[in-house]
C-alpha cells in the first residue's frame, strides 16, 4: 500500500509539529506514531468510497486498506497507545464508513 506511505509521509512533512508532539511530547515509539498515521490514512481511503464495487462491499483493494488498518490498530494496542475498548470502537467506526460508502 504505497499510496498510504506516501500520504504518511505527505502528512508529517506538511505538519511536523504533530508528529514531534507525539514523538517527543507523548513519548510515543517512531513505530507507534507511524501505526497511528497509518491507521488514519487507512480509514480515509476506506471512508472514500474509491476501494469499493459498490456500497458497502469493499473491492480487493479495500479489503487491503482494511487490513492495513487492522495491523494498525493491534499494534497500537501492544504499544499501550490504544485500549482494547477504543480499539472496539475504532473497528466499529471503520465498519459503519465502509458500510456507508460506495
């Protein structure tokens, strides 16, 4: 999924201070902080509507996006930056812009 690498890369490029709030204020790990921005890219391009056959039925494309976002999320749930129940609730939020898009 090089097109969400790019778009992480875009982002912190264009907002730095965010991502060294995260780094250097939260004290999140470099790998965390990059599952977050992923995690957020993820679930744009899910919420597009782009990466589906129609609604709510992502395309193989999107079952990538998803699953990408899905990684995401357990990682930062290991890293202690995500809970179990936001995680729930990450997932259900994911569930209902897919569902709503195409």
């Amino acid at each position: 999924m090089k097109d969400i690498i790019d778009a992480v890369r875009h982002t912190v490029r264009s907002d730095p201070a965010q991502s060294n709030n995260m780094l250097q204020v939260r004290k999140w790990t470099p790998l965390d902080t990059a599952a977050m921005y992923v995690m957020i890219m993820a679930r744009r391009e899910l919420a597009s509507g782009e990466n589906h056959i129609y609604r709510g039925v992502l395309s193989a494309k999107g079952h990538g996006y998803r699953n990408v976002a899905e990684h995401a999320i357990k990682r930062l749930i290991a890293g202690g930056k995500l809970s179990e129940d936001a995680a729930k609730i990450e997932r259900h939020e994911m569930g209902q812009e897919i569902a709503g898009a195409g």
